[in-house]
C-alpha cells in the first residue's frame, strides 16, 4: 500500500486532529502526538505533517505531491478572513502540480478529488468549509449545546476595551482559551479538553470532519 499523510498548519491542528480520530477509535502518526493507549497492534490511518504555517504549506504541496508512492494526501488549513482568497490559493498551488481547478467552492462534507496518476487529494477548510474562521472556531463547534459558560466567555472578552485588545485578530483564540480556563481542570490544552469531554468528538461538526477522514483514507 501506498503513504497516506495529512498536512496541517501547525502544532495543535495535529494534536486536535489526532485526538479525535482517537475518540473515534482509529490513530494517527503525528511527531507531536504520542497516544498511550494506542493497542500496539492498531494500525496508523495515515500520517500528520506540522508544517508551521500555511505559507510554508503552500511552498512545500509540489515536493509533499511528488512524493514517492504517495496514495493518499489530505490538506487541513484555517480559512482564516477570507475563505474565498484561500480556496484561490490552494486552486492555484495545485493546479501548478497536474490537478484541474478546485470547484468554486469547498464541499461542505470536504472536498475529496481524485485525478487519474495523481495521489487522492482531500482538502477541509477550518472552520466548516463554509465560514471564515480557524482551527479554534471549529473547537468552539464542539462545545456542549446550552453550556452557560461559553456565552459569557465571548462577552467578556468583547467587552475588553480595544485599547487593551493585542490579540485583535486572535479573537476566537481568546474565546476558547478563556472558556477553556473555567472548566473543572482550568486551561487545558485543546487536544486534552476533548479526552476531558469539556469538548464532544461525537458533536455534529466533529462527526461531519470525521467522516471526510474516513473517506479520504478509506478507514
């Protein structure tokens, strides 16, 4: 069989992504993610590349492609403002390396794309292939229906006078994390709040990127 990898943006991508494949009883090779319970027999789905941030992402798809026996490649990256431009970036990159232009736009289950002597191609936009957004906007989609906390969480960081605000383009990052801080082990990281359930791998937006997992790579 061939390699399978998935490319992500950066550190905790992996280890979320590791962690939820794990709730959902399939595991994933990954530098930063070492699971302990992981039965010795299991096998890797396929295997996790940080590559620190979506520009070296982009300059590295022509050398992560042309990877020998490469079978399967997925791509998971922020949508961040603006999910058009990326998707435009991501169309372009991967046209420069034999595919045919992306849809107009991303399949809101991921998009999956399968051209003849290519690896399989899977990409998943952070949030929902839908909005703009990052990987801490898909974690809040995971948070309890009717928690109380949450709510009061974003308006105590929207009530921060601007002046104080440095984390003006971070502010998702600052609703979780604050979130995250008044739960019953305070300021777990993300991939932990899901082994706690403060987080729900079984959430109808966690089940949705599962299931593109699973048909990417055939699990």
């Amino acid at each position: 069989m061939g390699k399978k990898k998935l490319l992500v943006e950066g550190k905790d991508d992996g280890i979320v992504i590791g962690t939820l494949c794990k709730s959902h009883k399939f595991w994933v090779q990954h530098k930063d993610y070492r699971d302990p319970q992981k039965p010795r027999e299991a096998p890797f789905l396929f295997e996790c590349r940080n590559k620190q941030n979506i520009g070296q992402l982009l300059d590295e798809l022509d050398v992560e492609i042309d990877e020998a026996d490469l079978e399967v490649m997925g791509i998971v990256v922020d949508a961040d403002n603006d999910l058009e431009s990326r998707w435009a970036s991501l169309s372009a990159r991967l046209q420069k390396c034999g595919y045919a232009p992306l849809p107009d736009v991303p399949d809101a289950v991921g998009t999956i794309i399968q051209e003849p002597d290519l690896p399989k191609l899977g990409i998943w936009v952070m949030p929902d292939n839908q909005l703009g957004g990052m990987l801490e906007d898909f974690i809040a989609l995971l948070i309890p229906d009717g928690d109380t906390l949450w709510p009061y969480a974003q308006k105590c960081v929207a009530e921060i006078d601007e002046a104080q605000r440095p984390f003006t383009s971070h502010v998702a990052k600052a609703n979780i994390h604050t979130w995250l801080a008044w739960q019953k082990t305070p300021g777990r990281p993300l991939g932990s709040a899901i082994n706690e359930h403060y987080l729900q791998a079984d959430a109808p937006h966690a089940l949705i990127f599962i299931e593109w997992i699973k048909r990417l790579f055939n699990a």
